[in-house]
C-alpha cells in the first residue's frame, strides 16, 4: 500500500476509499499522535469541522467516535471553512483540530485533514506516525476515560468572522464585491465577513444541498462570477473553493486574477509599509516566472517551495517570512493565520483597494505574466515521471528550444490520479505545442 497521506490530507471517494471505519481509525490514531504532550491530569480535546458534502456527516461522526474511543474531547461544529478550523484550534488551544473536505475536488469526494496545536498542518514525520500505528491494537480508554461528544456551530462561526473582521484596518464602505462561495463551507461566513467590513456584498452559490459543492462554481469554475461580475457592474469579486481556503479574484472588467497576481499585490503593499517579513515572498514552483521577474524589480526576494501549501508554510516559518502562496489561490498570512485562508484573502486584497485608491486592475499591472499552459493527464503510472528516459530526453529538447526563456514543470498530483504538464514559453503558440507534446509523450510512456 502507498502513502495514506497526499500534499493535503487524506483524500479518496467517500464510501469507497474513503470510508467510515477508515475514519475512525484514523481518528483514533491521531488521537494517539498528537494528544501526546499535555499537562499531566487533563483531558485531550479536539475540535472538528467540515464542509458542505453530504458524506461529511458520517465521515465527521466516524472521526468524532475515534478520538473519543481514544479519550479526546470533541467538539464538532458542523460546516466551517477549513481556516475556520486551524483559527479555533490555536484561539481554544486544543490539541488537535480536524476537517472534514476535499477541499475542491468533486462532491464525490471527501478528505479528512488534521492540525496540530497551534493551528498548523500536520509535517511529513507526523503523518507517518500516524499511517504507522493506524489500525494497530493498544490498551483503549475504559469507563470515565472514554472521551465525550458535543456538538455546536453558530459560536464557531462568529468567533471566526470575529477574527477576520479584525484582520483589516480599512474599511471597505464604497466597494461593490461579488462573492461566488461554491455552494460550500463559506457560505454563511464570508458574505457576514465582508458585510460587517462595510462592503456591498452580491452573493451566489450560496445555497449548500449536500450535493451542488464545486458544482460548475467557485474557484474552479470561475466563469459564472467573471459574467456575474461584469453584469453587475461591480467593482471586483472573489471566488473561493468548497472549504474556502483558497480565493481567486475577479476585476471589474471580469478578468481573472489568479494567486500570483494576489501574492504580488499584496507582497508590494507589505513592503512598501514595512510589513513583509525580510522583504521575501515564498511561492513554488508552479507560480509564473513573471511573478518572479516582477518581486525582482521590486526589491522583493522569493523563495520557491515544493507544490502544497503545507510546504509554503514550512519554508515560511522556516526563514521567518510572513507572506506566502500558491498560483491556484492557496495564500497565507501568517500575520492573521496559520494556513490558508480564502476569505481572508478577499478581505485582505479588497482592503488594499481600498486603501490605495485603485481598481483591481491597476493593481494586477505590476507584472507581465508568461503564457502558461497546464495539461493534466490522466490514467498514468505517476510514480514513474522521473524514471522514464524518453520523456526526460523530451522535457531536455523542450528546454533547449526554450533558451532561457522559459520553463517546463512535470509534477504528479498530490491529490489526484494523474501527472500535471507544465510549460512557460515567450509566447502562447509555443507554450501550448510544447506542452501538449510532452503531454502525449506522458500518455505513451506512463500509460497503466
């Protein structure tokens, strides 16, 4: 059997891969992990959430029922954004927190992510120790030791919008803002968020159903809040994904702006007042190298991480820096957070409209961003990208032709079956040729 762990938890088709026993044992094994260092004579707890998929429910009870055979004290608080979650685990101080999510990733799906105390994604070593004991035989709590279960939700929700609304120093009172929140966890938190932050808020997939999460909206899918923007005549939106810690934003025009151009607006406004950490913005290796070229121009500093964001935030709290991300709209403030947090985000980006005066796309113009083409290919041994002689001779003749002026990344996906192509090139024509020839040298080569 392969790692359990992936770049974000443990993901699989609910009820089949990812199943109720498998949830409990997994909880259970946590519980064992993570409880360990605590005052001696109190009782672990542990606080959990999760987003709007119907198999949240069982999978959210089957965790809930492991950590509580292991002792721990639950707190189960229903459908809260994954950041909700990391926020509640640092500001309650328990000892572990988990979500119930696959983030965005089809309603069919689900996954089920830990913190530790503190509030911060589980390491590489932790996971392991987890995958190492789950399902082993140990000496169970009995009687009074056995932990207890408890459900709430509304205190969550506000002590979280709380803590965003305290995150911004200006107000967005003028500002018309379009929200697409994918039918998912932030669904209630981030129209009250903006809404207490006085901006205009114009709201859709707002109507979870347990089935229409990431259903052709949010993140993902971002065309409907592009039209629903322009129609409106609003001045910007934001779109987030089904557990709402990611946000990608809308100009008034409707164009996109992805997480490099909000990791660079935000980076420029951190450092010319003095709050970016070591003048040093963490991104990885899938962000365009136009962001690079762009923080050089400015005396801004990067540093480049393996894809995920648990490995941005590694390299963040590893050099002391404060800003970092991900192109797909994972970004993280470790001024106010300790993952990432879409809804953060937004607020964030729409207060530095505010405060500076100009429109989302004035503010995007601080960089020109390279052609980019991304081919995800599916149906392949994965595990094979870095052994196979013939692709890696193709990915050296794409590299000659390039001539500096560009890039290619081969990477296996760390949440799905399938191997991601991608190519920067000086212009689209190439970027695309290249990209679409290494993605059918993949195909033949790494065919199951």
């Amino acid at each position: 059997m392969g790692r359990l762990f992936g770049t974000d938890g443990v993901r699989g088709l609910a009820g089949k891969e990812l199943t109720a026993s498998l949830a409990l044992e997994l909880g259970e094994a946590a519980a064992r992990v993570l409880t360990t260092n605590r005052r001696p004579g109190t009782r672990p707890k542990a606080i959990i959430g999760r987003d709007t998929r119907v198999s949240g429910e069982l999978l959210g009870d089957a965790v809930a029922a492991g950590l509580a055979s292991a002792g721990v004290d639950v707190q189960h608080v229903s459908i809260i954004p994954t950041p909700g979650i990391a926020y509640l685990t640092q500001s309650l101080n328990v000892d572990l927190g988990v979500v119930i999510s696959a983030s965005h990733n089809p309603m069919p799906d689900n996954g089920i992510k830990f913190f530790a105390r503190g509030g911060h994604k589980l390491d590489d070593a932790l996971e392991e120790k987890i995958e190492k004991i789950l399902g082993t035989s140990w000496d169970r709590p009995t009687g009074a030791s056995v932990g207890r279960v408890g459900y709430s939700g509304d205190s969550a929700d506000s002590s979280y919008i709380r803590h965003l609304s305290r995150s911004i120093d200006t107000s967005l009172q003028g500002l018309r803002i379009g929200l697409d929140c994918a039918n998912g966890a932030t669904s209630i938190v981030a129209p009250e968020a903006f809404t207490q932050a006085g901006a205009d808020v114009h709201v859709i997939n707002a109507q979870p159903d347990g089935y229409n999460i990431n259903d052709n909206c949010g993140s993902t899918h971002p065309e409907q809040l592009q039209k629903y923007v322009v129609e409106n005549k609003l001045d910007c939106g934001f779109a987030f994904d089904g557990d709402a810690d990611r946000c990608l934003a809308v100009d008034h025009e409707g164009n996109l702006i992805d997480g490099d151009y909000i990791m660079g607006i935000l980076a420029l406004s951190m450092h010319q007042r003095g709050r970016l950490a070591h003048d040093t913005l963490v991104v990885t290796v899938m962000s365009n190298l136009g962001l690079l070229l762009a923080m050089k121009e400015h005396n801004i500093s990067t540093v480049q991480a393996s894809v995920g964001d648990r490995y941005v935030l590694e390299n963040m709290l590893h050099g002391g820096f404060t800003l970092g991300g991900e192109q797909s709209g994972h970004i993280i403030n470790l001024n106010h957070a300790t993952t990432g947090d879409g809804t953060l985000t937004g607020l964030t980006l729409a207060a530095e409209i505010a405060r500076s005066g100009k429109s989302l796309q004035e503010l995007s113009q601080f960089m020109r961003k390279l052609p980019q083409t991304l081919v995800n290919v599916g149906g392949v041994d994965k595990t094979r990208v870095d052994s196979s002689s013939p692709l890696q001779e193709a990915i050296k003749e794409v590299e000659k032709e390039l001539d500096g002026k560009g890039r290619v990344l081969l990477r296996p996906s760390g949440t799905e079956p399938l191997v991601r192509v991608m190519v920067e090139a000086p212009t689209q024509e190439l970027a695309d040729k290249s990209a679409e020839l290494l993605a059918s040298i993949v195909k033949d080569e790494l065919s199951l």
